[in-house]
C-alpha cells in the first residue's frame, strides 16, 4: 500500500520511520517532509495548509492511507475534506480536533463531565480578565485559547505580570487571533507526563508514558519550547496512577466526545500534571506529540498500520497493544539561541554514524539538502537524537553518547534530559 504522511517535524519522521517498519507498505510519501525523512519517504513540496493540493497528490498517486501528523490541518478541517473526497485519512475530524484548538472549549468539556483538571474562568474580555485577576491568587497561569505553537501559556507570578500577559494575549495579540479568547487557570505544581492514546472513536488503547522537557534551557529554566527532549516510560507514572488516569481522564474524555457529537478517531495526547490531590489533565492535543512521538513509537511492538486501521474502522478493542520492555531518550539539537532567534544553513556532520545503527535513531526537524549533496540545518528544533537502552539511565547515556558524534555551527541542547530519573523510586521501571 501507498502512504502519505502530512508533517515536517520530527514527529513526522518518527512516524515515517514506524511506517517504514510494515510489511504492508510499498512506497511512502510525506509532504513537504525534511532532508531525513527523505531516506524513507519521497518528499513532496506541498504544505500542510494546502488542502487542494494534497487531495490532488492523493488522488493522482493512489494513496491508500493519509497521516495528518500537525495540529494546524487538523484544527483546520483536512480530515473532512478528505473525507469528503472518499480518502481513507488518520485523525480527528474538525469538530473533534477543537479539544486542542480551543482551550475554551476543552476546559468546558472537562468540567461538564467532571474531568479533573485546574480551576479555571475563560474570558473574551479583556477588561473582565483583569477585573478578575484582581481578586485571584499568584502565581496563575494565562492562556491563549487557540493554538500557539505551544506557546501561548503564560505563568505569572504577580499581578502586574499578569495584566501584561493580558494585554499580550488579547490586546497586542502576540499569539494573532489564538488571543480573542483567554484562559486564566489555577497554577499547579507535580511532574509533568505525557501519554497519547490511539482512538476510534469510542475505544481507547493508552501507549506508553513519556516526559516532555519544555524550557530552553538545563534545570527547567529560560522560555518554553516545542520540547527540548524526552523519555519513555516515565518511571512516576505508576501502574495505579495509570488505572486511575485510564479510568477518570482517557475514558471519560472518549464519552464525553461522543456525547457531544464529536467523536474522537486519531491519536489523542493528554497532558498531565501528577498533583498532591492526584493527576490532572494540564492540556490536550489532538495529535501525536512532538518529541513524544520519538520516544514512544520506537518502543512500540504492533505493526502500525494494523492500529490505524482499526481506528479508522472502531474496531481498536480488537487490536493488543503493546510495548517492549525497554526505555528511549531523545536529546533535541536545537540552533542557539531558539527558541527566539537564530541562524540557520549550517552543515551537520556525523549522522553517518547512525544510519542503521540498532537501537539509535536521528530524528530530522529542521533540516534540508543544500543542493551540495550536504544536509543543512534549517530550524530552531534540528535533531532529536535518540537511543534505546535497557534502562532509562542506559538510554540517556548512549543518547548523549550520540550528541557527541553530532555536530554543527551553534549547535545548542539540554545536558539534563532525564535527570527526574535519578529521584525516582528505586522499585519503578529504568
Ligand atoms: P500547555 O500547552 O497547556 O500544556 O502548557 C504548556 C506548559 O505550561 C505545560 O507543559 C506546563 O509546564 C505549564 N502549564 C500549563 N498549565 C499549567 C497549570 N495550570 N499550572 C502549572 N503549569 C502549567
Ligand atoms: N511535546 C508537546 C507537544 O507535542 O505539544
């Protein structure tokens, strides 16, 4: 079968590389892709934005099945359009796709059907907002209701810091139109975990846990990124904090969305907070999540067309799904100074020393070909250098092992990617 993936992050090559493992794929396509996932996919210059043009590709090529790997096509309708132009798509619908695309609207969902998440208002005044914040206590956290490329979430810890944060979101609209609306939500302290689910529509099946690390710079300090690295499992996400989870939050959510006429079919990832009064959702996304998705697919046993599949068609309950036994690290290589300014076109040497290498792979973010046969950096996100260990510690030290090897002009990345690992209790997994 012919498989088009719709991305051009790491994610997308973590998918492509998932993709590339089935027996039942002939030839993959990915639009536009990126100068790595262009050793297993043919790269097509198409944006994701463009609709009219990927239903065209589709069309023209045969494609059997479409991955849409991005929140904005999703949020924007392209399973509907595809659908409508009888092509068989993975994701959410865009009335699905809303629980990322509006944390209004997600936040209202978890409160009508009693899904533990932080104590929140939403406002489409910006007058009302700081009127509220007056009486409300510090630190709070505000956000942006559309999406931000993961950055419309801001954690004040004063008053003062918090009008400004109104008057960025909803006034000067740094975030564009995510900003006509705002959440201003309860700050909550715990670990941080991300698990993803695969969906069809009213059954879930929970993959394995990961840890996300946000900010740009070592001991969670400097400004929030799309992710500066990860690992799987995460050892704090104990087999009864999971029961708990798949019972209160993944269950719950999946009613929820089908009692609201929204049925979610894709990969749903749930953002969330381990708190002293037991784990809450912090966010939803509607998609796989970028790095997670570098962490969790590698580990992963099933043939991942099998799980499409049967999402697509709600048979998931029939599908076993299963992970090995094992944990994953990845460390982005980032351009200095992201994610605010940097330069770019740099050569990257060294990947050579992973091509089909077991157990460690380069997931390419932001990279091209530049017409010289060398392969440039061209993002803020470069590469996720991963690797599999037996361990979580193991995995962390063959992946900087790899950072080493790596190399280009202003290359940046986080010495302490797993450091949560060495606090957790000794009985847990890695
Ligand atoms: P989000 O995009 O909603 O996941 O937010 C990005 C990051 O902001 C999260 O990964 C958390 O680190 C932080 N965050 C979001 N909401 C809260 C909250 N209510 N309390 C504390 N931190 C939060
Ligand atoms: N790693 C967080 C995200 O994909 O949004």
């Amino acid at each position: 079968m012919k498989v088009l993936i719709v991305g051009s992050g790491g994610r997308e090559h973590a998918i492509a590389y998932k993709v590339s493992q089935s027996a039942q794929v002939d030839k993959i396509y990915c639009a536009p892709g990126n100068a790595g996932i262009a050793e297993l996919a043919e790269c097509v210059d198409i944006k994701a934005m463009e609709f009219d043009r990927l239903v065209a590709f589709a069309k023209e090529k045969k494609i059997d099945l479409t991955i849409i790997g991005m929140d904005d096509p999703l949020v924007g309708g392209i399973v509907d359009v595809f659908e409508a132009e009888g092509l068989r798509v993975f994701g959410p619908r865009k009335n699905a796709a809303i629980i990322e695309g509006s944390k209004a609207f997600s936040k209202d969902l978890m409160k009508k059907y009693s899904i533990p998440s932080a104590e929140y208002r939403n406002f489409d005044d910006p007058e009302e907002a700081i009127k509220y914040l007056e009486t409300a206590s510090m630190p709070i956290v505000l956000k942006a209701d559309g999406l931000a490329l993961g950055k419309g979430v801001l954690i004040c810890n004063s008053l003062e810091e918090a009008k400004e944060g109104v008057k960025k979101i909803m006034l000067d609209k740094q975030f564009g139109s995510a900003g006509n609306k705002m959440v201003i939500e309860e700050f909550m302290t715990g670990r941080e975990v991300s698990v993803l689910l695969f969906c069809d529509g009213t059954n879930i099946k929970a993959m394995t846990s990961a840890q996300d690390h946000k900010r740009a710079k070592d001991g969670d300090k400097g400004l929030n990124t799309g992710g500066m690295g990860n690992f799987s499992p995460s050892p704090f996400y104990t087999d009864e904090i999971r029961e708990f989870c798949e019972e209160k939050i993944y269950k719950p959510t999946m009613a929820a969305m089908k009692a609201e006429g929204r049925p979610f079919t894709g990969v749903l990832f749930v953002g969330l907070m381990l708190t002293e009064k037991g784990p809450k959702v912090l966010e939803y996304n509607a998609r796989f999540g970028d790095p997670e998705a570098q962490v969790v697919l590698p580990r992963m046993k099933n043939d991942i067309i099998d799980v499409i599949n049967a999402c697509i068609d709600g048979k998931l309950d029939e599908i076993d799904l299963q992970f090995e036994d094992n944990a994953c690290v990845c460390v982005i290589l980032a351009s200095d100074g992201y994610p605010v300014a940097y330069e770019k076109g740099f050569k990257i040497t060294g990947l050579e020393n992973f091509k089909g290498k077991d157990g460690y792979y380069v997931f390419h973010a932001g990279s091209k070909f530049d017409g010289e046969g060398n392969i440039v950096t061209n993002g803020g996100r470069v590469l996720g250098v991963t690797a599999k260990g037996a361990t979580l510690k193991e995995a962390r030290a063959n992946a900087y092992a790899a950072v080493d090897l790596i190399n280009f002009d202003n290359k940046y990345y986080r010495h302490d990617i797993g450091k949560a690992i060495d606090e957790a209790p000794a009985a847990s997994h890695g």
